[in-house]
C-alpha cells in the first residue's frame, strides 16, 4: 500500500441560490510520487472546462486525473483542460484559513481565500474507489464559513453551502491539511467514504 501523496487540499463550491457558480481547489504536495509542488483547479459558471493552472504540468495533471476528475465537486461540471503554466504570486495554507493568487501564461488569473473556521475533524475515506483505483485517505477537514473566488479580475458573487449543526456541521467550504492519500492493491474491494 504505497503513500503517494502527502500535502493539503483546501476547495470550495459557491453557490448562488441553488445554482453552483463557482469551484476551486487548491492542491499542495508536501511530498508525491511526482515531486513536490502546487496546482490550481477553478471553474465558474459558463466556462467549457475546469481551468487546471500549475508551475509544474506533470504534478499538475497528475492530480488532476487522479483525484480531482472523481471527486463529487465536480459531478456535472465540463472535463478539466490541458494545463496552463502559471507564477504563484501568492500561497498560504494553514489549518484555519488558504489562500492562493496565480497567474496562468496565458493571461489567466485565479485568486481563492477559504476562511472563518466553524470545525475541525478527522477526515478518513477507506477503499475510496477514483476510477480504476481504490484509496485510503486520511486528513485534517476544517469546515469554514466563508470562501471567495475571483477569476480573471471577476469576483463569482456566490458563498459556500453550510448544513447541519451542533457536532457535525458541514460546509462546501473546506481546508484538508495533513493529507495523505495511499493506493491500495488493484484487488482491494471499494468502500464508500468512512
């Protein structure tokens, strides 16, 4: 059962009404089977793809294809595009507030800031099933109530999705620190997340 992954991945959906109108996930690897290193998915609403900005495209479309494309974020949005060499202007992730500022080679600017913790809790997901391969993945979630996103000088005018109360709230506004995800033998029966 090999790690091949360990590192952050704060993300958020915005919604306006009940419609989605925005998704972003930032991904840190402390330490991957493909190096070390940071990548940017961001969609808003009416973009034809899911915008994938990186500093290195290998890291980038590793984790793209791996673990992004299958998570249930993106159930009904386009396919993730090719990736766009990017400078990171700006990168904090802590456990209670992650920001980025990017800009991609192409004129292509994201810049996302999830904050104002509500929860922190052990995240586990047992024999997680992304594609032809089944995962166990540990992590640290903090549900936070605020997230913002703007995408080339536009601000997606939409907030996270907050439900329940009392011990277990949840928020489509998130910050994963201590993240590891290990890949479990082909033969490994899927679970559903623990």
């Amino acid at each position: 059962m090999p790690v091949e992954f360990i590192g952050a991945n704060p993300g958020a959906t915005l919604f306006r009404a009940e419609s989605r109108a925005g998704f972003v996930s930032l991904w840190e690897a402390e330490w991957s089977v493909r190096g070390p290193g940071v990548a940017v998915l961001a969609w808003v609403d009416g973009d034809e793809a899911v915008r994938l900005l990186t500093p290195d495209r290998e890291l980038g479309s590793w984790l793209a294809e791996t673990f992004t494309r299958h998570f249930p974020e993106l159930d009904g949005l386009p396919e993730i595009a090719e990736p766009v060499d990017c400078d990171v202007l700006d990168w904090q992730i802590g456990h209670d507030s992650a920001r980025a500022r990017v800009l991609g080679s192409d004129g292509s600017s994201v810049i996302a800031a999830i904050s104002k913790p509500m929860q922190s809790r052990p995240g586990l997901a047992l024999r997680w099933r992304l594609g032809a391969a089944s995962w166990t993945l540990t992590n640290l979630l903090t549900f936070c109530t605020d997230a913002t996103l703007e995408v080339d000088g536009a601000r997606v005018l939409a907030r996270p999705e907050i439900n329940g109360d009392g011990e277990q709230p949840h928020s489509s506004a998130f910050i994963a620190t201590h993240e590891t995800w290990t890949r479990l033998p082909d033969d490994t029966p899927a679970d559903t997340l623990g």
